[in-house]
C-alpha cells in the first residue's frame, strides 16, 4: 500500500534523511523508531506531502503521491500529531469535523462521523459539545485519533502520539489504537523514540540513525539479531526491563 523509495530532504547544507527505502503492506503496522534528529517525523510528513521530498518517490496504492491532489490524500491518509493540535476556541465535535467540512462533507453526513468516530474512541456523545481546555491531555489525544480517523482514511500516520503521556493513559490509549486499528483494518506508520513501544506495537519495525534506515524487521528479528552498534543501543533498555520481568517473576 505504502512504498518510500529513496526517500531524501536537505535543509539548506543538512540532511535530514538520506535515500530512505521502505514498504508498508496493506493492514501492517510499521514504527519508525529512533533517536531526537534521526529524521523519523520528517520522514512521516513527507510520506502525505506535509513536507515536500528533496528527491525520492512515495507510492500509495502503486500511485505516486506527487500526483496525487491534496484534497484527495487528506482523505485517504488520516494524521495524529505529537501535540493533538486541537483549535482551542471549537468544540470537540466541530474538532472532529475539520477534515470532512475541508473535503465539503454533506453536514448530516458530518454529524454521523462525529458520532461514530466519538463512540469508536470509547468518548462519550457528551463530549462533543466541550471544549479541549476541559478535557485531559488522554482525552485530547483520542479527540486527535478521531478526527485523523473521520474522513474514514485507509493509512494512518501517527507522530509519537501519546509520548507526552502518563505511563497509564498511555498504556489504554496504545491498546484502544491497536483494537481499533484491527478493527478497520488500517495500514499505519507509527513514530516514536522508545524501543519499548516500537517493540510492543509493531508488526515491523524500522529503525533510523541519523537520517539513515540501519535496519527494518520484525520485533523478535531486532530483539534478537541487531544489525548494528545503534540497534543494539536502542535495545539495551528493553533487554534489561525482560530480564528484571524475568527474574521478578523467578522469584
């Protein structure tokens, strides 16, 4: 569904991603994992155009996406930000509805997909009528994943999602994502720093390095047969977390 063939962006005299090759297949779950400037987010917004290649192709569906109008890759590809993004002066609802009214939704239409994609989210009907101020930062974040989810995308790009959140929300929300995502049967990139998450959520894992892919696998082929120095630092913290878990449980 998704291809990124020799994906490369410079700013001025820096590179931030160097030739990035790789493929999402339909229904997959690929994480882009990685340190601060390794060129995960960059790389994300470039795969729907929110930042435009230096050079490099992305296909979605054998289509290149430079051809593909803006109008039409906003539906198809559903986007959670780092910070939610929410308009602080519109409710919830009118939040969720951004997208559809950006694409001219037939208003009845919109205020269906409001009420499904609250009731997808596990948020209540009530909550479409608050502001974000008077919600949590988790509640913010599954107000993020519905409006990325209202124009009914087949992809969905997620930039550290819930990465500013308390271990436990964060822990729901994960697992509301990944039920909800079976559930559709989306195809997803997913960015984040932590080893830990990449490992629990993936189906395949990429891993980038100062702008470079260094390697792309399952999580048991990462956990067990890093491809470099990098990889395996990435690794270190997960491996000791399993082997304390282990020996926790060893009694």
């Amino acid at each position: 569904m998704i291809e990124v063939q020799a994906l490369t962006k410079t700013f001025g005299d820096a590179v931030a991603v160097k030739g990035v090759s790789f493929s999402v297949a339909p229904g997959e779950l690929l994480v882009l994992v990685g340190g601060s400037g390794s060129g995960k987010t960059t790389t994300l917004k470039m795969i729907n155009r929110l930042i435009e290649p230096s050079s490099g192709t992305v296909l979605i569906d054998g289509v290149n996406a430079a051809t593909i109008t803006g109008h039409t890759l906003r539906r198809r590809i559903g986007y959670v930000f780092q910070k939610v993004g929410l308009f602080p002066h519109m409710s919830v609802a009118a939040n969720i509805a951004t997208p559809l009214r950006l694409i001219d939704e037939d208003p009845e239409r919109i205020r269906q997909r409001v009420a499904d994609v609250l009731e997808l989210m596990e948020l209540p009907a009530s909550f479409g009528g608050r502001y974000p101020a008077e919600l949590s930062g988790g509640e913010q974040q599954r107000v993020g994943v519905a409006r990325a989810l209202a124009a009914e995308p087949r992809v969905m790009l997620l930039d550290e999602p819930f990465g500013a959140l308390d271990p436990l929300t964060r822990d729901r929300l994960q697992q509301s994502f990944m039920a909800v995502r079976r559930r559709l049967g989306l195809t997803a990139v997913f960015v984040t720093h932590d080893m830990v998450e990449a490992l629990l959520l993936a189906d395949r894992i990429a891993v980038l390095h100062a702008g470079a892919l260094v390697q792309v696998g399952t999580p048991a082929e990462l956990f067990h047969s890093p491809a470099d120095a990098y990889v395996e630092q990435m690794l270190e913290t997960p491996r000791r977390q399993s082997r304390a878990l282990d020996d926790l449980l060893a009694g």
